[in-house]
C-alpha cells in the first residue's frame, strides 16, 4: 500500500491576501461583520466623507439615496475628491483613493488644507467600501472638469473619464451596490438611515441631510436639519416641562495622550437639562455616534458624580449617615449629549462607536466639572431643583434594591424550610433527580399522603384552601400572598418576573430547582379542578420555564372504585368506568364514587396517586398551561360579555355536570 504524504508546511505555505481580496475575503476585519450590521458600516464610510467635506465648510447638503434593488447612492456637493494625476505620488489619486487602503487626505493633521476634525481618519472608507461593492460608479465635479469611474468587483473598469463642465459645479456622487458575496444581508432598512441622518444632522448645525428612499410609489423624501445641534436636540427630548433651562457648553483644549507623544487639539460640546419626565444621554466623537461610550461617557460620569455630590454635601442635602449619589441616580432624570471633535483619535476598532483617548476625558472631566460647578452657583434654585430629584432618584432605588432583596430573601429557599414554611414535609433524599414535591389540596389529605408516600423521595406541601388569583393579581399582591410564597420557597428556583415596572423582583435560576418533578395533586371534583387550575396558573405566571422544561405534573386521581371479591379496580373516567364493568361482565361487585384524598387510606393513596408504578401522571405542556390560563380568565375574568357568549354557546354541554338540586 503506497502510504499518502503528509501535508508539508513549508516557506511556500506563506500567503497574503492582495487588492480587493483583503477586504472581499475578510469583510468583519474593516466593517466588524460579514453581515447586515458591516454591510451598514460600508455605507456610512462613504457618508462620512461628505459629512467631513461640509464640516470644512464645503456644500451644505447631503442626498442620500436608498433604490429598491439596495443600491446606494450619496452625492455631496463639496469640492469634489481630487482624481487626476499626483506628481508627488506618482500615481492617479483616483487609484489611492478607491484601490489604496490607507490612503487619503486626513493623515497630515498639521496641514491647513487637511481635515483637521474628521470622522474617516484610517483611509479605509472609500477603498474597502469599493472593494466590497458589486458594481461602483463615481461622478465628481471639480476644476471645470467631471470625472467618471466605474469598478465592478472591486476592480476598475476602463480607467478615468474626464470631460469639460460647463456649470460651475463641484461634488461627488458615488452610487454602488453592496456585493452578496461579500455581505451575507445587504437589505438595509430605511429605518438604519433614518437613525444614521438624524444623528449626523443633530451633531452637524446647519447641514441639511436628504433621504430619498424608493418605493413601489416612487420616491419618498425626508430632511434632518439642526440649525443648532445638539441644543435644539436636548430641547427637542426633553419638552417643555423640563425642571431646568437648557445649557450650551463649548470649549477648546490641547494636550496629549502621553508624554512621548504630540500635542493635539479637542473641541467639547455638551448640551444638558434635567427632566423628571425623560432621559437620555448620547455621545458622538467627530460625527460619529460613540454607542459604546468611552472617553465622553468616562468624563460625564466622573464629574456629574463629584460635582453633584460636592453640592449635596455643602448644602446639607443628606441625611445622617446616608451613601452618596451614584450615576445612576442622575442619569435617571439627565437629558445630555455630547459632540467632541479631535484632530487624533484612538478608536476602540474601526467601527468607531468607542474612543480611548486619554486627555479627552482629562480634558473634558475638567471642563464639565468647572461648568457645572459655575451653572450650580450662577442658578440656585434650578441646583436646588437638580438635588431635590437627585435625592429622590437615589433614595427610591434603594427603597426598591432593598423590596427586591428582602423578597429575593423571602422567596429564597437557602433556610430551613421545614421551620419556615407551614406543614411543609420534605423527604430524605437529596438526589434532585430523584426528588419530587407533591402540591396538595388540603390538611387532611397531606396526612393521608403524608402516610402513604415514600418519604425517601417524595415531599408534601398542603395548598390550604383556594390560592389567589395569579392572573388577575399585580405582583405587590401575589407575593405578598402567604401560599404562593411557601411554594415559591419550597421550589427553590425563584420567579420570572416579565413586567418592566417589576422587573427587579425576577429571581429566576433553573439550576435552583430541588425537584425533578412537581406534581399537582387535587380531588377528581369541581373543588379539586379549581385549585388546579390556580395553582397551574400560578406556575405558568411565575415559573413558565418549569413547564416548558418538562418538570411539571398533574397527578390524575380516581373518580369511582369498582370492588370484587379478588381486587379492587379504579376509573378515572366514566368511559374508563364503562369499560371495567362490561369486562366483569356477570360478576359481582360494588360501585362508588371516589372519597377524597383525605378520606383514602394510606395504602390506596400510594396505590393510586402515589406510587411510580401504578400512579398516573400527566406532563403539563406549555400550550396546555395556556388554553387552561386562557379558559381559566374567560371564566374568572373581566370579560364578562365573553363568558356569557361561550356559556350561550356550550352550557348545555355541561349541565348534567352541573352541582345544582
């Protein structure tokens, strides 16, 4: 047998990707993801050069166009990207600029002509996006002249066309085509550029966005436009019920990251109020939305804490021995955006949505803290307003951190349980996956279970009498409920809250669990299937993922006990009933409905209900949780007009079940 030879790693085993296939082949290394969110980002590379062309004073004016087939077309009305030929480089701009990565006019920061406050400082906007494109055409006015480029898989086709103007007019307008076998999603949603305008215009004053979106009915347009940016925009959010005025900080710094390295410059913008209505707070850096924060969101936290709480404190605001604010106590009621300009940024990665650098937040930590400080002493009674909410703000969350863990404490079933829930018996075992706790109906049937169980692994919990109402009940009310507690605490895993307004009380741990199987357990009459229901509401409420996991049971008990003179049989149903007298055919025997769980000797509670071998048990399915929550509201409920309806419609199936003399 000829053996095959191993694969050899060798000098040739080497490679690097060239041209387009840097950017086709690897897509999430520029845009953060091969898929719709890069795809977004390829978009906004091209946007973001026309915003910087309009910052530098040149066209104030973006038209954005999204076409039915997800091609993109933006076109400013700038200078126009320059082309031709560059002595200095040898080479056509257009070839650095559309097939370079890292290359471009943003780097020589120092030059009065450069950009020097630029959202596209890596050189990568334009090449990757061109890269990535199925097709690309460019259209650029400037010098008299319109320049013409088309590329088709990020490879040019028939060079640079250029032809004289006879307008005097200067821009670029570049339409392309994400390609498929790049992004795995190029549908981008009209919404994304909704979000996108709107925040270039709020940080861009006076710069006019035109969004022109393709439709079945043709186009439909929309403008952004801040005349005043980010003031207007806090003011736009916070209303006119706001408890302060709105303020307008700006200011100019130099300094630099590190001693080894040089000087550059920031510009800080920061609009405010305090509202007990809204919050938000926003950070952009060069245009570009910082949704991971960093530096700005750094700075704001540091001095809205320390100035706030500096206040506080000279003014007598707390009370003995009482924690200082936190920021989530003023962020709570604080409207505030930040626009910050530098002309060197450290981006967390290309996506730009953090930055790092270090004298902006010394800078702007300083900046803030000294406005707030003056605004503080220049308007007392919107500083004394600002406190007051403040306080308000802290001393409820507390209040609610203190509920949430006292009932988290309350629910929680680290303690004793034997000598903190009433009646409860657990069993001897502590292997979960044997371990299961019966819910039952009543004292008197947790002696009979009590008596007939396997106490290795078998548990008891009485329901004493009808449970609350789970689905009709706010969660104030349901926990303060002595039942539902105990049963809650027995379970162990805690509770899923899904209301926002509650959503602190959620406790929930599956891993918690002490039981491998919960099982309900009522008497077969109308009593008995009311408190199953309940407490099958409860779980479903409280606990849904205990049955879509499968842990929750109902134990099915007898309706009549059939005797002979050699055994004893059980029906659970009357058709089951029908069946076992027709198989005794002329034999002898006696007929009686069930007694109650209480009412069973132990031996028959283990026979029937309680033993794995002979017991019946029905798994709770999430769909049969919710026909029985759904059925259980329309009987129960506030909709009385649909329970008359369904009792017109199937009453008359049911009457012979009626218990009416």
């Amino acid at each position: 047998m000829t053996r095959k030879p191993k694969n050899t790693y060798g000098n040739e085993s080497i490679s690097s990707l060239k041209g387009a296939d840097r950017v086709r082949k690897r897509p999430g290394v520029i845009f953060g993801s091969d898929g719709l969110e890069g795809c977004e980002h390829s978009v906004f590379e091209i946007l973001s050069n026309s915003i910087d062309e309009a910052r530098e004073g040149y066209g104030d004016k973006i038209v954005i166009t999204r076409f039915a087939d997800h091609s993109i077309e933006v076109e400013d009305f700038g200078r126009g990207i320059p082309v031709d030929y560059n002595p200095i480089e040898e080479r056509f701009n257009w070839e650095l600029v559309f097939c370079e990565l890292y290359a471009g006019g943003k780097y020589n920061t120092n030059n009065a002509e450069s950009y020097e406050f630029s959202l596209g400082l890596n050189g990568l906007g334009l090449c990757a996006t061109q890269y990535s494109s199925e097709y690309m055409d460019v259209e650029i006015h400037r010098d008299g002249f319109v320049y013409t480029l088309h590329f088709e898989h990020g490879e040019n086709v028939g060079g640079l066309m250029k032809r004289e103007n006879g307008r005097k007019k200067s821009g670029t307008k570049i339409k392309w085509k994400p390609d498929l076998q790049v992004f795995t999603d190029i549908d981008i949603p009209a919404e994304y550029y909704h979000d996108i305008l709107k925040r270039q215009a709020i940080v861009n004053n006076g710069l006019r966005f035109e969004f022109r979106n393709q439709t079945e009915n043709g186009f439909e347009t929309e403008e952004f436009l801040y005349e005043e940016g980010i003031t207007d925009y806090v003011k736009e959010i916070a209303g006119e019920e706001s408890l302060t005025s709105v303020q307008s900080w700006q200011a100019e710094r130099t300094g630099r990251d590190r001693a080894d390295k040089p000087d550059y410059r920031v510009k800080l913008g920061v609009a405010l109020t305090f509202s007990n209505r809204v919050k938000l707070t926003e950070y952009y850096h060069n245009s570009s939305w910082l949704e991971h924060g960093g530096s700005p969101e750094r700075a704001v936290k540091q001095a809205m804490v320390s100035q706030i709480d500096a206040y506080l404190k000279q003014n007598g605001k707390y009370l003995k021995n009482e924690s200082k604010v936190s920021f989530a106590d003023i962020e709570d009621c604080l409207v505030l955006v930040s626009s910050s300009f530098s002309t060197q940024t450290s981006y967390e990665n290309q996506t730009k949505k953090s930055i790092t650098n270090k004298f902006i937040y010394e800078a702007m930590t300083e900046f803030l803290k000294h406005q707030l400080e003056v605004y503080f002493i220049e308007n007392p009674i919107e500083a004394g307003k600002i406190a007051e909410q403040v306080l308000i703000n802290k001393r409820s969350r507390e209040k609610a951190e203190k509920t949430r863990l006292n009932l988290k404490k309350t629910l929680s079933g680290s303690v004793d349980l034997a000598n903190r829930v009433q009646k409860f018996v657990d069993c001897r075992t502590k292997d979960l996956s044997r371990r299961e706790i019966f819910i039952v109906e009543g004292d008197s049937a947790l002696g009979s279970c009590k008596l007939g169980r396997d106490a290795e692994f078998q548990a008891i919990i009485p329901v004493r009498g009808k449970i609350l109402n789970c689905l009709k009940a706010g969660y104030d009310k349901i926990f303060k409920n002595d039942i539902i507690s105990d049963i809650i605490k027995v379970l162990g895993c805690g509770v899923e809250v899904k209301s926002k307004a509650n959503k602190d009380l959620s406790s929930f741990d599956l891993n918690g669990l002490r039981w491998n199987k919960v099982i309900i357990c009522t008497d077969a009459d109308v009593d008995g299937f009311q408190i199953r229901t309940l407490i099958l509401t409860m779980l479903y409420r409280l606990t849904p993922t205990l049955i879509d996991e499968g842990y929750v049971y109902i134990a099915q008990t007898p309706l009549f006990e059939i005797t002979t003179k050699k055994k004893v049989y059980f029906a659970y149903s009357e058709s089951e009933k029908t069946h076992i007298l027709s198989m005794l055919g002329d034999e002898k025997f006696t007929l009686q409905r069930s007694k109650g769980l209480g009412e069973n000797e132990p031996d028959m509670m283990w026979l029937t209900t309680m033993c794995p071998d002979t017991r019946r048990l029905v798994k709770v399915t999430r769909a049969e949780a919710e026909a029985t929550s759904a059925m259980f509201d329309l009987m129960l409920g506030d909709n009385l007009q649909g329970r008359k309806d369904f009792i017109s419609e199937f009453g008359a199936d049911y009457i012979d079940q009626a218990d009416v003399s």
